[in-house]
C-alpha cells in the first residue's frame, strides 16, 4: 500500500495494545505512520495498593498520552470504568465515530476469547463498530469510512483458541522506542501479581526467532480472511 497509513489500535484497558502490539505501532511510527490508541476504559481496577483508584485512573490516563506522545500519534480513553464495560449499541456507536474520525487503514484489538470480561467484549464492540463505521446508512455526524484491515494482537490474557497467523517484524530502534515508551506505564515496570515487562520482551524474541528475524509480534485475523494470505499489516 502506497503512501503513509494510520495504525488504530483498541485496547479493553490503557496498556492492552501497548504490551503486545507497541513494537509494530512504534514501528509504524518510524516509518511515518499515523499512531493512534484508543481504551475502553482507564483500567483502573489494578490500583496499587494504598492508592486511590480515582487518582490511579488519572494516572493511566496519562500513561497513555505519554505513550502516543513518544509515538508521535494520540490517545483516547473512553470514560468507562474498569470491569463494567457495557454491551450496548452507544458503546459501539462511540468507537464508529472514533473510526470515522481517525479513518484508519488498519485496526489492531483484542482475540475474541480471554480471562478478562472487558477483553472479550472489547473484540466484539470493535467488530460491531467497524461494520457501522463502513456503512454510510448508519448515519452519524462523520460520512462512512471503511478500515480494510483488521488485526487480533497476541495478549497473555486472551490466550485461549489464539493461534499466531501473521507474523510482523521490527527492528532494533522500533524495539527500543517501544520499551522506553512502554516504560511509562507503572504497571508494566511494577506489578507483582505478573511479569509484564519480561513476558512482552521475550514474546518479541520468541516471535522473532519463528519469523526468522530478530524482534516480531504475532496477531490473528478474522476467520473470514483466512485464505487470503498475508506477509504483514500492510
């Protein structure tokens, strides 16, 4: 695909699409790439302990912008609460309008199966919102746009039945803009309940090595797309 591409990638919580697809965004980024991230929600039900959640909440906000910032793109956080996303057509109608500002060639989001409720719903809220955003009959403040590519990214929360199908590589300075910016999330650098920071970095390896190259991440596609075949997100 000719000319520059802008990258949407929607996450349940600030911090989802950071972890397992930040190395391609942020390579996307050094290729001149539009970066965009939206959550659903701040994602603050993982407070630390002693800290109060509407502070932490705020906290992750601000994660989030400094991660775009160093991208060079945007985020968005939705004003949902952590674990009480709802299932309803304004909710899917809110991130059609997202797309249809954004009009994004590819859009990265959670598998359909995961631990975490938010995850899960969160795939089909983007599928749903993709479908609307497409159709000009659904009308909205913004005309219709149509995001030809949609990408499931690797999360070790949404592990079940996620079978790697497209295999996305990057190189050293992707690899290093994406830790450092991954950095700013204190969950990332800080949690005890799991090694997030470990586990992402060596996925990268562990991909790359199946790639063939040095750093990769893994994503699936939606079933329907399948015999297409695919050599990257573009």
């Amino acid at each position: 695909m000719s000319g520059k591409l802008t990258v949407l990638a929607v996450g349940a919580h600030v911090g989802d699409v950071e972890l397992a697809s930040g190395g391609v965004l942020a390579s996307h980024s050094l290729q001149g790439d539009r970066i965009v991230t939206l959550a659903l929600t701040p994602g603050e039900r993982g407070v630390p302990a002693g800290q109060d959640m509407k502070a932490y909440r705020q906290q992750k906000i601000k994660e989030a912008e400094r991660f775009a910032d160093m991208l060079g793109g945007e985020a968005v956080v939705f004003d949902y609460c952590d674990g009480e996303l709802p299932d309803n057509q304004q909710i899917r109608m809110e991130v059609c309008d997202v797309i249809r500002r954004v009009k994004p060639d590819i859009i990265i989001t959670h598998w359909k199966n995961s631990m975490h409720k938010d995850h899960a719903l969160t795939h089909h809220i983007v599928n749903d919102a993709r479908f609307f955003a497409s159709l000009s009959s659904f009308e909205r403040e913004l005309p219709a746009h149509f995001a030809a590519k949609l990408y499931y990214s690797e999360n070790w929360e949404d592990a079940v039945d996620y079978v790697p199908y497209v295999y996305v590589d990057f190189d050293q300075a992707a690899y290093d803009l994406w830790i450092e910016a991954l950095s700013q999330h204190w969950f990332v650098t800080n949690s005890k309940s799991f090694k997030y920071m470990d586990y992402y970095k060596a996925l990268a390896v562990v991909r790359g090595c199946e790639a063939r190259k040095t750093y990769a991440e893994a994503f699936m596609i939606p079933a329907e797309t399948m015999k297409i075949r695919q050599s990257g997100l573009v």
